[in-house]
C-alpha cells in the first residue's frame, strides 16, 4: 500500500477568486511506514497573496520569483503521486486547489481524483474526537506529536506533522497488518509479554524522588480516569487473553 501525505500553502483561502498553490510538500509512506522519499517544491504563483496569508507561509514574491510555475512541474509531480492514496487534512481544500491548476492547464490532466484515492484525516479526527478543534497543531498536541518547531506553516514540514498525526489517528485500525488471524494488537503484544518467562521481563531500577514524582503522577490520572491500566495489570491476569480484554477495555 502506497500513501502520499500531503499540503499545500497558496496564495489566499480561494482558488475560486483566482488564488493560486505556491508550495507543495509530500512524504511518502509504503505499508504505513515512511519510505524516505519526499516531493518538495516552491512555485511562483503569477499574482499577489491575499491579506494575511503571506503572514502565514512567510513566503514573499522576492523569494518566489525564481521559483518554477506549476506548468513547468506538473508531470514531475503527478509522478510521484501517481496511483498512491493521498492522506490530506480538510482535503476539499487542497484538492479544489491542485485540481484547479490542473484545469488551467488543459483537459488532459484531469483530476486528482483520476489517478489517487484521497483521504482526509480531518474527517477521521472529526469522528474521532467529534466536538474538539481538530486542527493540525490540536492534534499534534493530543496525540503527542512535537510541533515546536512549526512557527509558520509550510507545506514540507506540515505534511511530515500530518505523517506522524495520522499514524496516531488510525493506530489500531486492521491495516496495521500486525496479525491477520483475527488477534488484536492488544492480544498480539499480550502474547508475546506472556511467553516470556518472568525472570527474564525486563526490570527498570528508578531513584526514590523519581519513583515519588511517578507515583504522585499516577494518583492524579486516577482521579481523572478513576480505573486505570497500571492498576489492572496489578491484578495479574491469569493468561494473554486476560490481559488483552483488560488493555482493550481501559
């Protein structure tokens, strides 16, 4: 399975009143993991940003100048996008922008939706997190993804963020491909702790303040979790199977 995770910055919010993509940044992913290899560009858009959204990339007219126009990278990027899923947050966006600059250029080109399934992990977040902001820099600090360095946007960078957020969306999701007997991930890890024998499970050796700040953490998730998952596995199930129902239902 071949992904493209994908962004764009442009011009202003509406390809509709004539804005254009100035930079498109991809990652691939083959079978959920990152390959190494990336699509990156800056494009000279031919027109003005719109009012703050030059804010938002820091991307200047100077700076893209000397870029290439869509027209001269088209076929170098429909190649490496080509027959992929591509993973896009709020996609109708990115897509309303890069099928347009297709259109612009002829017939020939069709839609994006021609070559590559598309995907939009804010649909996902959405059902996932329904009533919550699921903004790119929102799910990057509920999932644990380190956005620090992202002080603007830029296309690169942010499909990187969205590569790591979207592996936290869909972790647990049957193409993680982790046992295809019908295990879950929980039984699956479960097992393999299970048949080790105990002498041989790893021990970890903590200073006293340490274990203190551990303890006194973990005395505050159970006021808010009232049950918690350190405090199931403290009840030793018997077998894998135990444990997996217990890591599944906390």
């Amino acid at each position: 399975m071949r992904q493209i995770i994908l962004d764009t910055e442009t011009t202003g919010l509406s390809w509709e009143r004539g804005n254009r993509v100035v930079e498109i940044g991809c990652v691939e992913f083959i079978k959920r993991r990152p390959s190494g290899r990336t699509y990156h560009v800056y494009l000279n858009p031919g027109r003005e940003f719109e009012a703050g959204a030059q804010e938002v990339t820091g991307l200047t007219l100077e700076f893209l100048a000397d870029k290439p126009r869509f027209e001269q990278v088209v076929d170098e990027f429909l190649a490496f996008i080509d027959g992929a899923e591509l993973v896009i947050h709020n996609a109708a966006f990115d897509v309303g922008f890069l099928d347009n600059e297709l259109r612009l250029l002829g017939p020939q080109y069709g839609r994006l939706a021609d070559r590559c399934a598309i995907e939009d992990s804010l649909a996902i977040a959405r059902k996932r997190f329904p009533g919550q902001r699921n903004s790119l820099d929102a799910l990057c600090k509920r999932l644990g993804v380190d956005n620090t360095h992202r002080q603007l946007h830029g296309a690169l960078l942010d499909a990187q963020l969205l590569a790591e957020v979207y592996i936290g969306l869909t972790s647990g999701q049957g193409d993680l491909g982790f046992a295809d007997d019908g295990k879950s991930e929980a039984a699956a890890a479960a097992a393999a702790f299970m048949a080790t024998p105990a002498a041989a499970r790893p021990r970890v050796q903590v200073a006293p303040e340490e274990q203190a700040a551990h303890d006194a953490r973990l005395e505050k998730l159970r006021k808010k979790a009232g049950r918690a998952v350190w405090d199931a596995w403290e009840e030793q199930p018997a077998d894998a199977a135990a444990l997996s129902t217990v890591l599944e239902a906390v």
